[in-house]
C-alpha cells in the first residue's frame, strides 16, 4: 500500500487552509496502515505542531460515538424498544402533534422535529438580564429540553428526511432520564470504559466551574475564536447550544483521539460479527442497515451511509458502509463490507469558520485512500 499522495494531499491541504491540522488514521480490519498527524494543532495565539495523541472536539461524531450507543445498551437492557413513543417518558412532548414520534424516527433523522434552534441566544439573553451563572449551567439544559418537547415539527414523523440536533438532544435527555446518570457519567462507566478509551469523554463546565478546573488544553485541538464567548476555544465545546448547555449533550461535546475511536470501532466490530458481548450482533446490524422508514433517505439509526451523489465518502466506500461527519472538521467512514475504516480529526473552525474547503477535500481524500487500500 503506497500511501504517499495521500500525505502529500494533507501537506497541501495545510498548504491551502483547509484546516491548521489532522490527524489521520486508516485500518484494514485490526491493522492500522497509516496514523499521522500533520500540520498545526494550534495557529494562535501561538503555533504548535500536531500530535498524533491529539484530542478533537468530535462536533456531531458525539451522535454515534456515544449518544447511539447508550441508547442501544438501554435497547439491550430492554428499557427501551425503538418503536417506543417518546411521549412514554415525556407526556408533554406530545404537543403540535408530535404524540407519535419514536425513538426510531429520532435516530434515523426523520422525527419531523426541526434541524437547528439558537436555543443558547434565549440562555445568553437570560444571563444579561440577571440570571447568575445560568449559562452552561444544568437550569439552561432543563430550558433547553422544555423549548424541545414544545417545539413546533417541521412535518409529520416518518414522512421526510431532515437531520435534526433537536432530535439527538432529545435521545440524550432520553438516556438521563432512563438511567438515572448524566450523559457523560453513563458514557464514561457504560461505554468508554468498559471499552478501554482513555482520551474520550464530554467536558462537563459546570463541575469545572465549580471545582476550579481546568482542561490540559496543551492535548486539545483549539477551535474557533468565538464571537460571543470572546475567546479561542480550547477544551470547551464548540456547538453553541451544547455549550450553553454545560458542554454534555446528545448532539455534540464529546472530545476524543484518533486511536480511542478506532479502538470503540473496532469493539463494534466483533459485535457485529458475534464476537463480543457487549452489543448483541442483531443489535448491532439493525443500527447499522439503513432505515427504510422514509423511501430514499440515506441515515442508518445514528449513522449516515454513503448517498448516491456527492457523498462526503467519495466513490469508494461500499453501500454497506456507515459514517459521520462533525462540523469542527472530524469525520468517520467505515466499510462493513471492505472492513477498513478511516478516522479524519481536524479542527477546521480554527482559528475561524470562514472557509469550508474541507467539503471538497473530504470526499478527494477518502477516494485516495480507498485507491492506495484496494488498487
């Protein structure tokens, strides 16, 4: 396998701003053939080189490394069944409607809720105004969850495709309310640990704040220099409602490496194959098979699988494959038919989210790769 345009595609891409960094890392099976780490970590307020141990604020990769699989594990348990209504656990929700959305319909991004609220405008305004420390604070996650359940829905569930973080915010309330434990608690005791991950996991800003503490931001990826927190963000989420919300979420907050997910990839895997209890293999294939609920949508439940024209996957990637994109410039494609995987860890918004040249370049990387995995 000669991986060599490969490199030199990330060394211009550096080149061209399309992100500072990247650690990249391919497997075939258990074998990892190519990790590195390529550019900057940070540009200001100082430059300082990438590190293959680097941590990323995944973005949307928190939806299927961590919020999908609690809710397979409460599956597993029998907590939950995926036809269950939501409104089971939460009456209220039913308003505007939305009585018969499943858990289903939330994984598979077709609730009918809406994609994007700027919840965390309402949370900030509320701060100014002289709500003491309510921003990032477990008070503004209740609101935020409250404004969800009343949510008017953009159409009927199961009708139209529409990726929604309403809906995997909802799953991750789902989970705290089931368990009884935050998000990131039954994250780390359910998931990361028993798997063995040891740079993964949510950053909690309310216990930082109140224990004083501070994240090892030399091992972090910076993202942007946010307009309303004014500052470069490192170590604290990015997505502006999950920040608002105390950095745990079902959408977004999860901070990991390249290797820690290829470890919990690797896991799934021999779930799959019946290899490891963990997850059941029956579990497993029916999460990772597009859900047929809406004629021609592209999501699996939690996943996305490779769309017929322009995926960000290239036009390599087997249909049998599943992945994910973050909007911080991480990115998960994995070939259950091929079994390889390929994990992209940049921190593109950093230090601005001006450009997305990254759209171009994710889909050019991955037929590369694939090329030099298979030709």
């Amino acid at each position: 396998m000669v991986f060599h345009p490969v490199e030199e595609a990330f060394k211009e891409a550096v080149a061209q701003g399309v992100f500072p960094g990247a650690v990249i890392l391919v497997a075939r099976g258990d074998e990892i053939v190519l990790e590195r780490a390529l550019g900057c970590r940070s540009l200001v307020p100082e430059k300082s080189p990438m590190q293959l141990d680097t941590i990323f604020d995944l973005a949307s990769l928190t939806k299927p490394l961590a919020t999908t699989i609690a809710v397979m594990l409460l599956v597993r348990e029998r907590k939950i069944r995926l036809e269950d209504r939501v409104t089971r656990f939460f009456p209220n929700f039913g308003v505007f409607g939305k009585t018969h959305i499943t858990f289903r319909h939330l994984l598979a991004h077709c609730s009918g809720l809406p994609a994007w609220k700027p919840y965390y405008e309402d949370i900030v305004k509320g701060e100014k105004e002289g709500r003491i420390n309510f921003v990032a604070s477990r008070a503004a996650k209740s609101y935020v969850f409250e404004c969800i359940h009343r949510e008017k829905p953009a159409g009927p569930p199961g009708t139209q495709s529409l990726y929604s973080d309403l809906g995997f915010m909802l799953l991750g309330e789902v989970v705290e309310e089931i368990s009884g434990w935050t998000l990131d608690r039954y994250a780390q005791d359910k998931i990361f640990k028993p798997t063995g991950l040891r740079s993964t996991s949510f950053v909690d800003l309310t216990q930082l704040r109140m224990r004083r503490l501070q994240p090892a931001k030399e091992m972090i990826a910076p993202t942007e220099n946010c307009p309303w927190r004014r500052k470069i963000l490192c170590g604290e989420v990015h997505d502006d409602n999950a920040y608002a919300m105390g950095g745990v979420a079902g959408h977004a907050g999860l901070f990991s490496s390249a290797r820690d997910i290829h470890l919990l990839l690797r896991r799934l895997s021999r779930c799959l194959r019946g290899e490891d209890p963990f997850l059941p293999a029956p579990l497993m294939r029916e999460f990772v098979t597009r859900d047929e609920t809406v004629k021609g949508s592209s999501y699996a439940l939690g996943w996305e699988t490779p769309s017929a024209e322009n995926s960000a996957s290239g036009s390599h990637f087997s249909p049998s494959s599943i992945g994910h994109l973050g909007f911080t410039g991480t990115s998960v494609w994995w070939d259950l038919e091929k079994d390889c995987h390929v994990i992209l860890l940049s921190n593109r918004v950093h230090p601005s989210r001006a450009t997305d040249k990254i759209k171009a370049f994710r889909p050019y990387i991955h037929d590369l790769i694939m090329k030099a995995l298979f030709e």
